[in-house]
C-alpha cells in the first residue's frame, strides 16, 4: 500500500438488508483492481442517522466523506437508492467504470503507479 492510498476513505452506507450491498461490493473490489483502501460498512436505519451521514439512498458511497455520486436533487433518506448510467440504465450501484473515475478523482493513483 502506498501513502498515497492510505489517504483514501471509503465509507458504503446501507439500510439493513440492502439488496445492493452484494453488487456494491463487488463492483468496489473490481474497481480497486487489488490496491489495498480500507471500506467501512455502516448501517443506517433511520431518517435521523440517513441526515447524519448524509445518505441519499442506500447504498450510498462516501469517498473521503463525499458523495462522488450526489445530484443536485440528493436528499437524505433511507431508501433504496438508483445510479442512472451513461447509456440510460440504472441500477441500484455505480459501474465498476464510474466508481474508478471516482477513485481517480479522489485521488487513488491508478493501478501499478504511485
């Protein structure tokens, strides 16, 4: 792990049972492509922690606090949350494409450099 990626935070809140916590989850693992960055996993389960944390649906991702992923419209709430995609799909977790332009963005050097 380089200093550079210890920087990093990445926090994935969910309500209880998410049924994209699985999907989430793999699409971060194949987009940190084997570099090492710590993922906390905290549960929300009411309106109260939804506005502490400032979930926008679950699971929301947080890059160093931030929602890379938060639009204009973005509320606080506990509910299942959708990430509309470049071709007009959406599902309930970014691409594995969009989350590593987040990562670059947020500073995660790419794979194999430092």
């Amino acid at each position: 792990m380089t200093p550079r990626e210890t920087r990093l935070r990445i926090t994935v809140l969910t309500v209880p049972g998410c049924p994209n916590a699985t999907v989430v989850r793999h699409r971060i693992d194949s987009a940190l492509d084997g570099r090492e960055v710590p993922v906390d996993w905290i549960e929300v389960s009411d309106e109260a922690g939804a506005a502490q944390w400032q979930m926008t649906g679950s699971p929301t991702i947080l890059l160093n606090d931030v929602d890379p992923f938060a639009t204009a419209e973005s509320r606080p709430s506990v509910s299942c949350r959708l990430y509309r995609h470049p071709d007009g799909t959406a599902d309930g977790a970014p691409t594995t494409a969009d989350l590593r332009q987040a990562l670059a963005a947020a500073g995660l050097p790419a794979p194999g450099t430092d």
